[in-house]
C-alpha cells in the first residue's frame, strides 16, 4: 500500500501560533474503547489545549455475536460464552468495545464462513477496524468540534495501513511521516518502529528507519522549538526495557525471573543526540514508563495499561524551547 507522505510544515487549522502548548500525550490503547473516551476527555480533565495520541490505536481481536434463533445471540467474550436477547446487544457490544475487542454480529452460515476462511475472516477483521476507527474519530468530532483543542492521532507499528484514511478529518489529523506546527512549536512524528518478534506491519531494519527519520527531520525548521513524537523509544534507555522472546516467542528466564533487555531503536536515539529536541515522546513497550534525559532532550514514555482499562498518559507544559513541567498521570 502506498504510504502516506506530507510536504512541508502543516499546521492546525484550529489554532493560531504562538504562545504556550499544554499537551496532553498518551499511546497503546490497542482498540480500548474506555481509554479513547478518557484520551478525549483529557483535554478538559488536565486543562490542555492538545491532545496527541502517539501510536497503537486498533484492537487485534474479532468478537462474532451468533443468532442463534428466537431472538438469542451468543458470543465467546475472555473465554466465556455469554448469551443475550435482542435488548441486551447494545450492552453486550459496548462491554466488547471496552475491552479492546471488535464485537461483529452475524448469523451462523456467516460464522462458519469466518471460521473456514481465513481470508474472509481477515477482511471481515480489517473492514471492522477501519469502521470502528471512522466511529472513534465521529466521536471525537463530537466532544471537541466546539472547543479550540488540537487533536493529533498517530498509527503505531501495531496498526494497518488501512486506517491511516479514517484518522483523518477537520477536527482530527494524523501527524505521521509529518512535521506539523502545533502554535510556535514543530512536532515531528513516525509511527515506524526497529524489527520486532511480531512481525508488525510498520517495522523497518535500522538502517532504513534512520533513513526515514533524516528524511523527516530535513523538513524541520531550526527556528522552532521541536518535539519529537516517535512511536519507538531510543535504545539503551529505562524507556525500552523489556523481556527478551525466544524466537517461538516464550520469555527468555534467568533464575526464575524474566530476562530484561532493550528493544528500543538504535536509530531513534542517534536522532535525538543529533536534533536535541526539547522533548520526545515516545510508547510500544508497555511496561518501561519512566521520563529520562539523552543530553538536554527529555525522553517520556507513559506506558500502558489498557487491558484494565486504564489510561496512562504525560501532561506536558511547553513554553517556547523551554519545557517548564512533564507529569506522569494515570486515570
């Protein structure tokens, strides 16, 4: 599939330049319907004027809700069947959506279809991503079309290509590939991530990713303040850290504990050392929320925690090339 390729320094077209930016940053929600609620209503929550979501979006689980006659539908929801009538679908669906799952209802023939299919079944999966991502973006259209707020969302390597159209609308924009000016101060963002054991779809060796990267960050204008949005942490850093796999994908173990190694990208963080911005943000490991420095850049990852139903984010207050406070919140 084509990639998508911006030109030039783009800007919102909802704020004017200038001043502070107050961001409100978080990534990983995997499909959570109940985090993407609680990323939209961060902005009012912490007083932000933007809001950037840094990557991940789309669940990787398809839910079929069977009728199975006389108006009961059934459904294999975390390793329990559940049956329900015609007036508890809408339940149903919304507790499937908060768990980061993609409820689908169909009826048997259709079911036996998915399960004999796989390529059915594969397009039946992404035709239900990209039309629950378009629903997420309505959603936000609706609870930010009246506000000033900035709304940035990014793919991360998790995420097809697929949905890089339904990111995008007047109150939304996806930013990746892209340097755009958020007031005063340039982002730059890639949602393309070092190799890893899952083989996902926006993954490059390191030497191509640094290629990208120095291709994005040709386009910075050198007198902004920049920040960096990276959906890859740097290497090498307490923001990357995560159990080694086997290749069949089994936790490497050391004296009955998981073996901790880095799996950041070596050519994120020549990036910073090079550009300095005065942030970088940064997710894809869950389990490495921390905020560090790489010389005078301030490196944040907030992790996630998106199965419980949690969101885990970084309040940031930016003046100019000064970065006056960055909080880790969880709500």
């Amino acid at each position: 599939m084509e990639e998508r390729r911006c030109e030039g320094l783009r800007a919102c077209p909802l704020r004017p330049g200038g001043g502070p930016v107050k961001i409100y940053y978080a990534g990983d929600v995997h499909g959570s319907e109940k985090c993407w609620r609680k990323f939209l209503n961060a902005a009012k929550f912490y007083e932000v004027d933007t809001l950037v979501m840094g990557g991940d979006i789309t669940g990787k689980v398809m839910v079929p809700i069977v009728a199975r006659g006389g108006g009961r539908h059934q459904a294999r929801v975390l390793g329990r069947d559940e049956t329900v009538s015609e007036e508890g679908l809408d339940e149903l669906e919304k507790r499937i959506r908060f768990n980061g799952f993609y409820p689908y209802r169909c009826d048997r023939e259709e079911y036996q279809r998915l399960e004999s299919d796989p390529a059915h079944r594969e397009e039946t999966f992404t035709r239900l991503m990209v039309e629950e991502v378009r629903r997420w973006i309505r959603l936000a259209e609706q609870r930010l079309g009246d506000t000033r707020i900035q709304c940035y969302v990014m793919p991360g390597n998790d995420d097809e290509f697929a949905v890089d159209e339904a990111l995008e609308s007047r109150y939304v924009i996806n930013p990746d590939n892209a340097v755009v000016d958020l007031g005063g101060v340039q982002m730059l963002s890639c949602s393309w991530t070092n190799p890893t054991p899952w083989d996902s779809p926006r993954e490059l060796p390191e030497d191509e990713l640094a290629a990208r990267l120095e291709g994005l960050a040709a386009q910075l204008d050198p007198k902004l303040p920049t920040i960096f949005n990276l959906h890859c942490p740097p290497a090498d850093t307490p923001l990357d850290r995560a159990p080694q796999l086997t290749d069949d994908l089994r936790v490497v173990m050391d004296g009955g504990e998981p073996r901790i190694v880095s799996v950041g990208s070596t050519a994120v963080r020549e990036l910073i050392e090079r550009y300095q911005p005065v942030l970088a943000l940064h997710g894809h490991i869950h389990e490495s929320k921390g905020i560090a420095k790489i010389g005078r850049t301030t490196i944040v990852n907030p992790g996630s925690a998106y199965s419980e139903g949690v969101i885990d984010g970084a309040v940031v207050d930016l003046r100019g090339d000064t970065l006056k406070s960055c909080q880790l919140v969880t709500g």
